[in-house]
C-alpha cells in the first residue's frame, strides 16, 4: 500500500490509513448530523479532522480541481456532494483551480492549455448546480486576487523546504514551482479564514490529506483557525483495483463519454458475480466488490430500500451480474442525461462564479 498525493497503488487498508495519518473516523453520533447526506451515510466520506467542532457553526468549504482533460465521475462525484453540503448547511464555497499547479508539474502542458482545462473543468462542476451567491471560482493563472496572493507569501515563509520536502516525498523536483505550489495550497485552504473568517473544512480524497497537516501547522503560525476536513475512499477504477485515474481512460466513465461508450465500459467492468449462470444462481454475488454495484452506491441510487433490495437480490443470486450492469447504465444515462442539458447553459453562468 502507498498513498501519496501523486500516487496510490495497492489495496487500501483504510483502518491503517487513518491510524497512520493521525485522523478520526465519522462514528455513528456524528453522522446524524449528516441525515439525507448518503455519502456519509454510506461510508464513503469516513474520516475527519475537527469535524465535529466545526459543523453547528458557520464554516467554509473548501474543495479544489487539479484540471485535467475530462473530469471522470468520482470527481463528479465529489463536487456532487459539496453541493450537497452546500444545501443542507448553506455554507460559502470556495473552489480553487490549480492550473498552476498542473503547469508546473507536466511538461507538455503550455500556460494557456492549463487555463483551458480548467475552464472546461468548471462547466462540468457548474452543471451540478451550486448556488453562485455562495460560490467562488478562483483560476490561480487568471483571476487570483491580491489576498489570496499576499497569503501565499505568508504561508511560504511559515514552512520550511525540509517540512514540505519530507511531507509530501519531493525528490528531483522538475522546477523551484513543484516546491513553492505546497505554499499557494496551504492559501487555498485558509483563504475562507484569512479573507472572510470562516473556518475552513476541506473536503478531499484521503490522499491529499497530507496538504491538510501542512495547513493546520501553517495556520497555527499565522494565529488563524485550524482548517477541518473530511475524508473520502477511493472510487476503484472500473477494472476493480486502483483508483480511477483521468491519465487512464479504461478505468473511468468520463463526463465526455457518450451513451454508447458508458455502456460498453460498465458491460465490461470488474463484477463480484460467478463464472457461469447456474453458479451464480447457486452461490449468488459479491456486491462488495462489484463495480456497478458501486456507482449505484455512490453515486446514482439515492434510495436506501431499492439499493438494499438490489444487493440483497445480487448476493442472493437472483440477480445476475448482467442484470445489475444493465439497472446500473440506465441509473447512469438518467444522470447523464440531465448532466448534458445543465451543462449547456454552465458558459453563460461561468462569470458569476469568478468574484
């Protein structure tokens, strides 16, 4: 197992992942103040830091996009549940786009081929439907304001190379940028605290937890409140091991893809059933471990009743994997569906989201 911000490899072993990180799973008591928030409800944001402390209060959240070239659905998936926390405590949210950060570290990539990824990044998130009186966009390459900049330079000056270096295992740094960046992430998340004096609760995939740590020691330095967050699992990639990577296009569903080729890939996703009918009718399926069964999960099926009915049915045997494949694609094209159309109209509503 090997989770670094630019790299997971191996079977996760959450239990030894939070222990490790020093965090603290959501227990049973906390998630009832997260009612009707399935991804919570369900696991899949299981972790935190001083969640508890903030949620009750008025707080910030704070979730980035590393632009790439197509946004997949488990980043989709993410920005659906910050809107989802949008609504239900009606918080200010503050998305950074880190094309700088995607400039410094790819070589192929140009200045403006970054700015355009992002762009095209943020019509996806605003298809979603976040409220843009609560939401600020910020393109580090186009529209960063001074603050944000001024905190940058004081996040820098409160850490050291060796403390980055060691955090996030930097070795042969491409450029001086790679080693600076940890320094505008840091202002990325405090900046709700530093410009509006919201407490920030970041809400990341468990292996960026790290740039979290590095805040929290900077705001301490800087006598600023300590960021929270909340940590997620990984989405595993439609060939059943790894996460889903944009670098890969066989591991995930992309929100450029088109209804043909959704179905081709979930048709042809790792399953938790058996090898031959009459198997699977005798010893039945593992839904643990089925892809489909997860975007249902995780991403498409809201309902408890039909989902716990479904994997009943599938661990039973009396649905076949090919039957849970086909509900899952129809789940997905209803989504996507309705994704497309909001999409649409997301160039006209991009200004307001940029402050």
């Amino acid at each position: 197992m090997e989770i670094t911000p630019y790299k997971v490899e191996g079977e996760i072993n959450y239990n030894k992942v939070v222990k490790e990180f020093g965090a603290s799973f959501i227990d049973e008591r906390l998630k009832k103040k997260f009612k009707g928030l399935k991804l919570v409800e369900r696991d899949y944001f299981f972790a935190h830091r001083d969640l508890d402390k903030l949620v009750g209060k008025r707080f910030a959240i704070v979730s980035g996009r590393g632009p790439s070239a197509h946004m997949h659905l488990a980043h989709l998936m993410l920005f659906k549940f910050v809107k989802e926390m949008q609504d239900k405590f009606g918080c200010y949210v503050f998305i950074p786009f880190s094309d700088d950060e995607k400039f410094l570290f790819d070589n192929k990539l140009s200045l403006e081929e970054t700015k355009k990824l992002a762009h095209d990044n943020a019509l996806d998130i605003i298809a979603l439907g976040f409220d843009p009186k609560k939401t600020e966009f910020v393109f580090d390459f186009e529209n960063m304001n001074q603050d944000l900049y001024n905190l940058s330079i004081k996040c820098s000056k409160a850490m050291t190379y060796g403390t980055v270096k060691a955090a996030l295992g930097l070795t042969n740094e491409k450029n001086i940028g790679v080693s600076f960046y940890p320094a505008m992430q840091a202002a990325h998340i405090l900046y709700p605290t530093y410009k509006y004096k919201l407490p920030s609760l970041v809400l990341i995939g468990i292996d960026q937890d790290v740039f979290v740590k590095l805040s929290r020691d900077v705001a301490y330095k800087l006598k600023l409140t300590k960021p929270g967050c909340m940590l997620s699992k990984f989405m595993p990639s439609l060939k059943g091991s790894g996460k889903m990577s944009a670098s890969d296009e066989f591991s995930a569903i992309y929100t450029s893809d088109s209804d043909e080729v959704i179905k081709k890939k979930i048709k042809s996703a790792f399953s938790g059933g058996q090898e031959t009918i009459e198997e699977h009718r005798k010893k039945g399926g593992n839904p643990d471990i089925d892809v489909a069964f997860m975007y249902l999960k995780y991403f498409v099926q809201e309902n408890d009743k039909k989902l716990d009915e479904i994997y009943k049915k599938y661990k039973s045997g009396k649905m076949l994997t090919g039957e849970l494949k086909d509900y899952t694609i129809k789940r997905i094209l209803e989504f996507m569906k309705e994704f497309r159309k909001n999409r649409k109209k997301s160039e006209k509503l991009l200004p307001k989201f940029m402050k």
